[in-house]
C-alpha cells in the first residue's frame, strides 16, 4: 500500500501538543545530564552558508541574527513563503534533478524507510505510483458502494420473505 505525504493544516491544539512535546523533551534531556545518564539526541547542523543565507535576507528587507536560528530563518521562510510563493516553495529539492540519495539525505529520511518504500513500490516511477493511490482510493470507495448495495438487497430480500 502506497500512502501520500499530506500537508497537515495547522491549528491551536497541534500547535499547543507539539509545544508540549518539545518541552517534554527539552525537561527529560536536562533531567538525564544533571543526574549523568546517557541520551540520545538529534543533532541539527548549522547551515554551512549562513552568511550567504543572510545576506540574501538583507537584499530582501529582512534582517536574520548573525549566528545561525532556526526559528529566525523558519519565520523568514514562511514569511517569504506567503509572499512569493513561486520563488520560495515548500519543497524546494523536487524538480532538481537531485539523485534519490541527496533528496533522503536533505529530507533527514532514514535508510531503513527509505530502503522499505523502495521495497514496497518494486521501482514504480512518480507517476504510475500515483495512478496506483488513485485507483487503490476509487477501489476503495468502490467497495464501500457494493457493502451498501449488498446491505439494501439483504435488507430487500429479508423484507420480501416476511411479505409473501
């Protein structure tokens, strides 16, 4: 079964369960390193440009910190985002002409997902993978229409045995 990425819409209650989150996580990392326990973390770099980054912001009437921010450079992005769609995508890897392996690696995919949705579409191309969701949702739908028509003939049948 192939699934689409789905853009989820934002609102108050994700919002407010990713912020719980983040700070769930932020208090059971200083809670292991104060009592000396080991952890595992996820490790975000640094853009290896950011001068170059900030720069362009500035061309833009923008200002971004002098050291790298993530959520500096995220509200830059949206902001862009909102006003030049076209220049400033969501996606910006698609279309690129990037081998499979760079787009995994930017996407912070891991190996072992992106080895089993290799495995699961056996080397469907973009397109005929599509046309497969496409026609495994009309099946779907396609089904739920025989379940009701068995359901009203049963229901006939039943109703015609008491009459007669």
């Amino acid at each position: 079964m192939f699934a689409d990425l789905e853009v989820e819409e934002t609102n108050r209650a994700k919002a407010l369960i990713e912020d719980f989150m983040i700070a769930a996580n932020g208090v059971t990392a200083r809670y292991l390193e104060a009592r000396g326990y080991p952890s595992l973390r996820r490790i975000l770099r640094s853009p290896a440009r950011w001068e170059r980054i900030v720069e362009l912001a500035a061309a833009l009437g923008e200002s971004l910190p002098p050291e790298p921010a993530a959520a500096a450079l995220e509200a830059f992005l949206a902001k862009r985002r909102r006003a030049d769609p076209l220049r400033f995508p969501d996606e910006t890897l698609l279309g690129q002409s990037k081998k499979i392996a760079e787009v995994v690696r930017a996407l912070v995919i891991s190996d072992v997902t992106d080895s089993r949705w290799r495995q699961e579409s056996g080397g469907m191309t973009t397109a005929k993978a599509k046309r497969l969701n496409e026609l495994e949702h009309e099946d779907g739908q396609l089904q739920k229409i025989v379940a009701d028509l068995t359901l009203d003939m049963l229901i006939l049948h039943e109703a015609a045995k008491r009459n007669f």
